[in-house]
C-alpha cells in the first residue's frame, strides 16, 4: 500500500490560492455539516482532479462507535447520509485504518485485493474505480474526526510538481475543514446539550406538581403554532417573520417560561384544595364533626334515661342534627376543592358553621373551625388565597431573575423578555413589570395566549374540571375585550385556528365541542 501526494492537472499556484481563500471563506459560512462536507469535497475533488468522493464522520451512535457516510446523490450531487454504510470502529476495511492510524492512504485496485467491505463500497459508489485515496480529517485537538475517500476513474499521478505549493495547500483545505467540521459539531453538541438541559429543567417544574404536570411541555407547542400562524399571515403580520435563530430563541424562551417555579414553595405550587398545606386540613375538621356527632348521639342518650317518654321527639331531633351536620360537612368538602367563583350566600355559611362549637379531649369548648380555616375555605377563585397567589405570581421575578442573571450570546438575548412576559396584560395592568402592548414584543404577546389557552384547558387542574373549547375561547374572549389579551394576536388565534390544532393533538375528545370559532372572534 503505497501513500502519494495527490494531483491537480496543471493548475497553477496563482490561480489556486485565490480560489483556496474564496473556499475558506464559503466553509466557515456552512451551518450544517451536509453542506459543509459538500463544499469541502467539491473543493478537493478539483484540487486532485478527482472523479467523485464520499466523506465518513465518527459518531457514538445507537449501534455503536462508528463511521457514518456522507456521499452525493445521483439526482442533485449533492451529499447526504446513507446509514446502509454505516461503518462499525472494529472493521478492518481502508476507511476504519485510516481513521485508526491517522494516515493517508492511496490504493491502486491493480495492485492489491481490497477488503470486501471495501470493495462492495466501490461498486456501489465508484464502479468504474482505479484508485482510491483516503485523507484524515483532523479537530483543533488534533483528534481524527472524520475521513475524506476520492476516488479515480484513472491511475493517480504521483506527485503535486506541477502545482505551486500544492502538498501545502491541499493539507491546509484538510486542516481548515476539519476545524470548521469540528467547531460546527461543537455548536450542534452544546445546542443539543442546552435543548436537553432546558427540557429537563421544565419536566423538573412540572413534576414538582402533578396539578401543572406537562404545563412546561405544552406551553410550547401552543407558542409555535401560533408563531408559524403570525409567519404565515400577509395581512396584519406581514413584516414579522422568523429564521432560523428565531426560532430557536423563542423554543428556548418558551421551555424555559416557568422556571422561577423551581423557587416556588411546594406547599403553595401544590395546593389542590384551600385547606391543603402539608396535608389536606378537611380530615381534621371531618374528625371534629365526628366528635360534634357523638356528642349529639350522647345528648340524645342522656335525655332518653332521664325523660324516656320524650323518646321520639328527642330522636327526630337528633336525626336532624346530623342530617344538617352532614350537610355542612358535606358543603365544606365541596368549597374545599376550590371553583372559578364562590357565591357571598357561601361564604357566609362557612362562617355560620364556623360559630358552632365542640369539645376537644381536654373537655375545652373550641370553634369547629379555626380562623384560618375560615379564611381559606372562603377563597373566592381557585384553591389560592391572596398571600399565596402573590407567592406564585413571584416565580415571574425569579424567571427574569435566573434569565437576566445568564450570558446568553447575541441569537438568544431576547429569551428573558420573551419568557418573562406571559403574565404581563395589553394594558399594563398584569405582572412582574406591569408592560403595556407597545411595550411588548410579539414573541412574548403570543407567550402570554399560549399559557392562559393551556391552563384554562389543561385536564391536570383540582379545582375545576378541564373547560370544553367553547368554555376556554370565551374566557379568552372575555380577557381580549378587558384589554388582557393581544387583539390582533387573538383574532390571528381563532381564524388560524390554533385552538383546534392543539387540541386535536393533547385535549380529551369531549372538551372538543367547537369546530367554527367564528363566534368567539
């Protein structure tokens, strides 16, 4: 096995270097490594004179450390992967020793018996092959990522005299694109690292209560769709528009939205009923109305042995003192689980039943419910009172606070504003910074629809059963005519018709009872 310099057919070194700085320059512009590859062997097959060439990668893949094939298609010449190659570390073919050793190879097929790996490569990319040259592709480690293969329908000349500094320049095309190969792997693998990182983030928030579970998750789905939706329009969007680091800021701003949730106490973030706290309180009142029971059973007793006679009338009223103390309790059981409104009539019963009384095992006379009991079964709205929702309405400062506090580079700097403004309202009446419509980017606008529209329909919620999309379009119609919600943004929602794409895909079939939003425009 003989290792030549390749050849360039006569060019000289004046009408290469030029075009050798142009190709430097078209490398490092590459942000995929398809194209990469294929500008980098475009430009070696014309330096060498070759007829065709393929390139191998390493790659930890799911079938092993390997060497994967990027060779040009028959229909545009350009190169794609072909996973039939895929070429396992312990073979022994030319590919896995060039890549093993480091080393240049060149193989004239008269003169030696290829492996018939090998072999089989050649006919089915290069049947008409002669010689074959095999080139490492180092990182800036100096670490053999990957291997460049041409092939030569013809013998391969042994030298590079007729080309000015031809070795040199040839290595260098290698060493540059081997970097750039190695610096935009670099970039996918930290990118990838983050997409991973951000996701587990948000499955950490959302398994800290399984009454938000999957809201990270869902969150931007809606986001997205809504975003294509608003690219998509000619009309009232038409000068917004999102590449590619668009995009991608605005997946990670959607991922990360909730993350100042991780601060939130456990004990608010997871508070399914008003009397929960570590546990939920209800069993403790449901003991004392068992003790106020017994203590009418007994009075009952009691009187019987002193005015048997009075026998009936004292049962009947017994009966009727349980059968309204089951009531109560009853009722108490239901408020607990909290609902979207709680009538005045409600709350007063809840301070009535509050004024009776019963006798601990100390024999002390107490109220049947304590004051704070009072105050949180008489919540209004959800499951939260005022002090607690403050606390969660402050896992928005914390998110600005944990986004603002990280070096995003320049493709990501939106992130915290994007993230940080899905509580805010169109007229500056929502929180943390209080931001009006003109203060808010489009972006963080859409975020703010896709939380209220995945939150109103999530089926995870305690306090009140998932709302059917009639129900949820007209809250949401209701918070767009209050000013809360982006007007062109939620006339874009509905005539897009986000709300039934989503729902086709993560809502329970019975909460779909909507096909024409029209109404809820």
């Amino acid at each position: 096995m003989t290792i030549f310099e390749p050849d360039t057919d006569g060019r000289s070194g004046k009408d290469v270097l030029p075009r050798l700085l142009r190709v430097a320059q078209h490398l490092s512009e590459q942000k995929d490594v398809p194209r990469l590859m294929d500008a980098l062997l475009r430009e070696a097959r014309f330096l060498c004179n070759a007829d065709t060439g393929w390139v191998w990668l390493y790659r930890d893949a799911d079938e092993g450390e390997g060497l994967f094939c990027l060779a040009p298609t028959t229909a545009s010449g350009t190169v794609t992967e072909n996973a039939a190659l895929f070429r396992p570390l312990d073979g022994s073919g030319l590919v896995e020793t060039c890549f093993a050793d480091g080393e240049p190879l060149t193989v004239v097929l008269a003169d030696q018996t290829l492996p018939d790996v090998d072999s089989g490569l050649l006919e089915t990319l290069a049947p008409d092959c002669r010689a074959s040259q095999l080139w490492p592709l180092y990182n800036h480690e100096g670490r053999v990522t990957g291997v460049l293969q041409l092939a030569y329908q013809r013998a391969v000349p042994h030298n590079l005299e007729r080309l000015e500094n031809g070795h040199l320049i040839f290595q260098s095309l290698l060493t540059y694109g081997g970097t750039a190969l190695s610096n935009l792997t670099q970039v996918k693998d930290l990118k990838g690292l983050l997409d991973a990182f951000i996701k587990v983030l948000a499955q950490a928030i959302d398994a800290k209560s399984p009454h938000t579970s999957a809201h990270c998750q869902r969150v931007p789905v809606i986001t997205e769709l809504l975003a294509q939706a608003a690219c998509d329009d000619q009309e009232q969007f038409a000068e917004f528009s999102l590449d590619e680091d668009g995009w991608y800021e605005l997946h990670v701003a959607a991922w990360l939205h909730d993350c100042g949730k991780l601060a939130t106490p456990d004990s608010v973030l997871d508070k399914s009923t008003k009397l929960h706290t570590l546990h939920d309180r209800i069993d403790e009142v449901a003991s004392r109305f068992a003790a106020l029971r017994g203590e009418i059973c007994f009075r009952y007793e009691r009187d019987c042995l002193q005015t048997p006679h009075l026998e009936p009338s004292l049962r009947e009223r017994m009966e009727q003192e349980i059968d309204a103390l089951t009531g109560d309790l009853t009722f108490l059981e239901r408020i607990n689980r909290g609902g979207e409104a709680m009538a005045a009539e409600d709350q007063q019963r809840v301070r009535d039943i509050a004024a009776r009384h019963w006798t601990d095992a100390w024999g002390q006379s107490k109220p049947l419910l304590t004051e704070d009991e009072v105050y949180n079964l008489c919540i209004t709205r959800g499951t939260l009172t005022p002090e607690e929702r403050q606390i969660i309405n402050g896992h928005m400062d914390v998110t600005l606070d944990m986004l603002g506090s990280l070096p995003f580079p320049p493709k990501l700097r939106q992130v915290p504003e994007y993230a940080g403004g899905h509580h805010e309202k169109m007229d500056g009446t929502g929180f943390p910074l209080g931001l009006t419509r003109e203060q808010m980017s489009i972006p963080a606008r859409i975020m703010a629809i896709a939380d209220i529209f995945e939150a109103l329909t999530a089926k995870e919620r305690p306090y009140k059963t998932p709302l059917k999309l009639s129900e949820a379009l007209a809250i949401m119609q209701r918070m767009r005519d209050s000013d809360h919600l982006d007007p062109d943004l939620y006339r874009l929602f509905i005539r897009s018709r986000v709300w039934r794409q989503y729902g086709e895909m993560h809502l329970d079939p019975v909460q779909l009872d909507v096909e024409d939003g029209s109404a809820f425009e």
